[in-house]
C-alpha cells in the first residue's frame, strides 16, 4: 500500500508537473505569438501610411537619407510635394516608425495636444539630457510646469525692454569688428561674430554675467556649444552611438562629454558669482527687477525649498544656448536674405534711416521697435525660408488621430517647421522672398499654424519676444551702417539643419561702408 501510495503520489505528481509545465508554455506561446501578432498588426498600420516605399527590413528608410546637408532637407521636401502634403511616416530602422508631420493641420494636432518631448532610447531631447539636462526644453509633466511658471515673469515685457540697451552696446562692438572688413573690401564669415555677440548679450541680460565676450577672435564656450551640437546632430543620425555605453567609449563622445564638462564649469563660475553678489546686495536691497538667473536663485517652493544646484545648473545651461544659437542663426540669414534680395535692404535701410536721421545716436530705442515694419515683414519672411531651429519632436502618449489617420500612443512625432514653411499647399511661390505675404490682409486668411519658428502651444518659445528685439536691433544698425553683398566666387551658403539651422559652409558677404 505504501509503495502503492508512494508510486501513485510520485506518478500523480509527475502530472502535476507535467501540466504546469504545458500550461505555462502554452501561456508563453500565446504571450508571444499575441506580441507578434500585435507587432505586425502595428507594422502592417504603419506601413499603410504614406511613405518612401524604397523600405528595408534592416535599415527601414534610414538608407535612403542622403549624406549632404542640403540633399537631406530636399529628401524630406520631396516626400511633402510627391508623396503627401500632410504628413508620411518615416521608419527609423524596421521597428521604429516615425511620424513626420509639416501641414498646419497635422502639426496643430501634435503642438495642440500634451505630448511631451521625447525621452528615452534613442530620442533626441535625451541626447540632450547629459548636456542641458532637465532645464525647460528637456524636462515634461511637473517638472517642466513649476520651471515654465517660475521663469515666465522673466520674460516680461518690463524686463526686456532695459536689455534693448545691452543690444545697443553689444551692436556697439559688433560694428566695430565690421568696420575693417567693410574698409578692405575682404569678405568675411559673419556667422562666428556674430555668436559672439548673442552670447555676449544672453549673459548680460538673462545672466548678469558682464564679460567682454567680443573683445576675443573666438570664445571656449562658443566653441564648445557648436562642438556639442555638431556631436549631438550626429549622433542622433548614427543608430551605433544610440547606446550610452558605446557612445561613451567612442572619440566623438568623448569630446562631447569634455564639451559638457566645459560648459557646465561655466555655468558653476556664474551661478557662484551671482549668488555672491545676491548675498551682498541683500544687505542694500536695491530697486530693480530680477534676471532670469536672480528668479532661479531666490524661487522657493511652498514650503520654502530652493532649487537644488543641479536644477539651477540645468536651467542656466539651457538657457545658454537656446539664447544664444538661435539668435545667431536667425541673425545671419536674416543678413543673407538681405544681401540676396538687395531691393529688400534698400527699403529697410530706408526705414531704419527716417528713423534715426538727425538723432545724436544711432542706437534703437525700445519705443523704435514698432517704428520697422518693413524689417519686421522681412524678418519674418526670413525665418520663414531659414527657421532658425528646423525640427522639433514629440512622443504621443495618447492615442491621438492625425488628418484623419489613429495614430497609436508611444509614436514618435517629428514636427518638421522647416518644410511646413515651404509646403506647396499653404504658400504660394513658396521660394520667392516675398515679406509682404506677412501683411495682415494676407496672412489673416492663414491657418496660425502654418508658420511656427518659435513652435506653437504650451512648449513654445519663452524666449521669443526678447529673441525678435535682439535680432532686430543688431541688423538695423548693421544696415544703418553697411550694405550688404553676397560674394559671388563662393558658393551659396548649404543649409544644414542641425539642433539650429547653419550653414555648412559658413556665411560669407561682402559689406560696403554706407557712405561710399
Ligand atoms: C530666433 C531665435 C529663437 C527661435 C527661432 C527659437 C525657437 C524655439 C522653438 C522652436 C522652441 C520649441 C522647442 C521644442 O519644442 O523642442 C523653443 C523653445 C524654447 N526656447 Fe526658443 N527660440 C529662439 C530664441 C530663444 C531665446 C533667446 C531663448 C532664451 C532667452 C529661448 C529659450 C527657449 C526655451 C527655454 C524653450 C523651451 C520652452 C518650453 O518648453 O517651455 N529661445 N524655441
């Protein structure tokens, strides 16, 4: 009986055994085959989208992106004009579609909604994460909302408009470092002056930091930022330096890591001087209002914690360079589009001349602001054919219907401002330099959306208003002063759409002194 008892609890027990192990595999396999399943049921959606059909199982699209800076643009303007004008999707490797949307209609759905930046495995604002870390154009969700409700009295109109002055002086030195050039009659790149004035002027006015950027052929700091988003462009387009880990080891990323170290050093040497000099005016408090960096500094929360050292860090580091690289770029083709369309500058010239002829200075005065409306148009036409930032991306974590397409949560979103501004469908002689489309007669009849270099929704840009008087002061005493000419033995500038618009082949013009 034992032995019976014992063979039979060793045989029922074995079936036991037996049948769990089937049960589970069967679980395992339907798990699987429903992933599968699944998979290709989101791979078979997505490859009904409009798209390149030019699709391989290993690489997805990414070998049909062409090398060349410029050819790559027109690749992605290609697929607008011949494969839809909406939107197409855009396979990242054969698992990772992407939705690249450049009609007012497609980007509203994506700008409208709260889809936050995309984070995570190969996403870029993650790249960006070991540079600018969580500060505003990084962060999402609560964090993003305290820094954007903090830092907005920074943008103020009362705060912007002393900073007119510190335009005004950095302009000041700019045209001295023209004034040679115009006198020889050599061409010169005006790209890298030009940085060094912005980021003169973002560390006075946003960051109380007074040094005499200008005075150098070239600054570190400027050198690195365009070190890091060289890097950073790159690596965004190389899946092999998607993993950290690889990244870290290779050349590239170790100069973008020494790049990062340098410019966060720079960003500890000012937030320590700030605070000291915060320290001795607490003893003297004077009347004025406060920078960016003071709000960072003194915001406490609810219950009176301050910002930790590494967020103060993350929002300054930010605003470094969103404040000084756009403003650069939007600079110099504004000049390009200038010396391209020579009627243009006449008329501009002709403004900002009615306007200071007879005054003891040069210098634009806030209230001068409204006083250009020709140089507005122009500038916005400008940032029209050469967005100073050219693509942005989101990651939809809602099910969220695009053009009449459900697109699923988790898809990456590519919002392509640079091809938006020229889609066939919304502008008419889309290339043609043509600043009176901004007329309000015109451009009332158009969807808002269809002109977005500064975004559009909650995640646009803090920075605009200050960012617009700053261009506009620095080109109109430019064009007060010199007239500007493209230089015909050098090629045409190769736009290259990095995290900001450049130009691969540097800016080159000719400037004439006014009165010759
Ligand atoms: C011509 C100059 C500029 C252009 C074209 C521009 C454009 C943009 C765009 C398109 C975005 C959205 C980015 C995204 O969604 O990832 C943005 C965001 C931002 N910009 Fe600018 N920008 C300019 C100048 C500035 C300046 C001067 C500052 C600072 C002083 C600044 C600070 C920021 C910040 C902090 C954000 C993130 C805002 C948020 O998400 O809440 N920008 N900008």
């Amino acid at each position: 009986m034992m032995f019976e008892f014992g063979f039979n609890q060793q045989y029922s027990s074995g079936k036991t055994w037996a049948f769990f192990y089937l049960a589970v595999t069967t679980v395992i396999v339907i798990v699987v085959l429903h992933r599968l399943f699944k998979a290709f049921k989101k791979f078979q959606y997505f490859r009904s989208l409009p798209q390149d059909k030019n699709f391989s199982f290993l690489l997805g699209n990414i070998q049909n992106i062409p090398k060349d800076p410029e050819a790559r643009i027109n690749y992605g303007r290609s697929k607008m004009d011949n494969i839809d004008p909406k939107l197409n999707c855009m396979w990242m490797g054969p698992f990772d579609p992407v939705i690249v949307v450049y009609h007012p209609d497609t980007i509203k759905a994506i700008l409208k909604s709260s889809a936050p930046k995309s984070r995570g495995f190969a996403r870029i604002y993650e790249m960006l994460l070991p540079w600018i870390g969580e500060g505003l154009i990084v962060s999402n969700g609560n964090v993003w909302q305290r820094s954007r409700r903090l830092l907005t009295p920074a943008f103020h109109f009362d705060i912007l408009k002393p900073y007119i002055e510190i335009d005004n002086k950095a302009a000041d030195k700019l045209l001295k470092k023209l004034e040679p050039f115009a006198t020889s009659g050599e061409a010169l790149d005006i790209y890298p002056l030009l940085t060094l004035c912005t980021l003169e002027v973002i560390l006075k006015c946003a960051l109380s930091y007074d040094v005499d950027i200008q005075a150098k052929s070239h600054d570190p700091y400027a050198q690195s930022t365009r070190q890091l988003t060289e890097i950073f462009t790159i690596r965004t387009r190389t899946p092999w330096y998607w993993p950290t880990f690889i990244f870290k080891r290779t050349e590239v990323g170790q100069t973008f890591f020494q790049c990062c170290d340098f410019v966060h050093n720079m960003a500890d040497e000012i937030i320590q001087k700030r605070k000291k000099e915060l320290e001795k005016e607490e003893n003297k408090p004077q009347k004025r209002h406060l920078d960016f960096i003071d709000i960072l500094l003194m915001a406490r929360d609810e219950d009176g914690k301050a910002m930790t050292t590494q967020e103060i860090r993350s929002e300054v580091d930010t605003f470094m360079f969103a404040g000084h690289d756009t403003t650069a770029s939007g600079t110099m083709w504004f000049l390009y589009c200038l010396a391209k369309n020579p009627e243009y500058q006449i008329k501009v010239q002709e403004e900002v001349d009615a306007l200071l002829d007879g005054r003891d200075s040069d210098h634009i005065l806030w209230s001068d602001l409204p006083e250009l409306p020709t140089l507005a148009l122009c500038l916005k036409e400008s940032m029209r054919l050469y967005p100073p930032v050219p693509f942005i991306q989101r990651e939809l974590t809602e099910e969220t219907v695009i053009d009449g397409h459900t697109i699923p949560k988790g898809t990456l979103a590519s919002v392509s401002i640079i091809h938006l501004h020229v889609n066939p469908t919304v502008w008419e002689d889309r290339d043609v330099f043509r600043p009176e489309r901004f007329k309000w007669e015109e451009a009332k009849k158009r969807d808002t959306f269809s002109y977005v270099p500064f975004s559009a929704g909650p995640r646009n840009c803090i920075g605009q208003h200050f960012a617009v008087d700053e261009i506009k002061v620095l080109t109109s005493r430019i064009l007060r002063k010199f007239t500007l000419e493209l230089v015909p033995e050098r090629p045409p500038p190769v736009r290259f759409a990095q995290a900001t618009l450049q130009s691969h082949n540097g800016m080159w013009l000719k400037l004439k002194h006014r009165t010759e």
